[in-house]
C-alpha cells in the first residue's frame, strides 16, 4: 500500500465511524493520524508523514514508546523514546486509563 492509498482507506474508517469534517481542526468523534510510513517523507496538501507534530506530543509519544520506543523519526533523526525524553513533563499530562 502506498501512503495516499493509506490515507484514503483511514478517512474512510473515519467517516463510517460517523466522522464529519465541518470545521477545521474541529470536534470530532475519531480522528486517525498517519504517523510514520516507514521512512517516507512527504509534505502535501493533502498528506504530511511524518505527522508535523508528534514529537510535541505526549499524548502521542508516551504509547508510541511503548511498542516502538527505537522507531527514528526520519527527519528529526531522533528516536521515539528520545523524542518523548526532551519534552518537558509538566507541560502535558497523560493518565492511563
């Protein structure tokens, strides 16, 4: 599968999931990002990989790290586990449920 063969089949998990895209950055019921996809790099209007913020986000690295603490980010060339190490602790929190 290609990555904008991928993308096309996550909005369509979305959309059956009852996902309505009304506003921008909105409310929303799912939301499935697109991570990595394995070293490519792309940054397009419809696609950005790897996503343009996972290394902000705790929420993001703290499972990533879990089952793919050595994954590198292509461009970064910092690992997951690496990334999640530099963010500061108390800026977001994560409770796991």
């Amino acid at each position: 599968m290609e990555p904008h063969q991928l993308l096309d089949s996550v909005l369509s998990i979305e959309k059956t999931m009852g996902r309505q895209r009304l506003v921008p950055k909105g409310p929303r019921l799912i939301d499935i990002d697109i991570l990595f996809f394995d070293d490519h790099v792309e940054s397009s209007a419809a696609l950005t990989v790897p996503h343009p913020a996972l290394h902000q986000r705790r929420f993001v690295l703290g499972p990533l790290a879990e089952i793919a603490p050595n994954v590198k980010h292509p461009i970064l060339k910092q690992s997951v586990k690496e990334m999640l190490n530099l963010l500061p602790f108390a800026r977001q929190k994560v409770t796991r449920i």
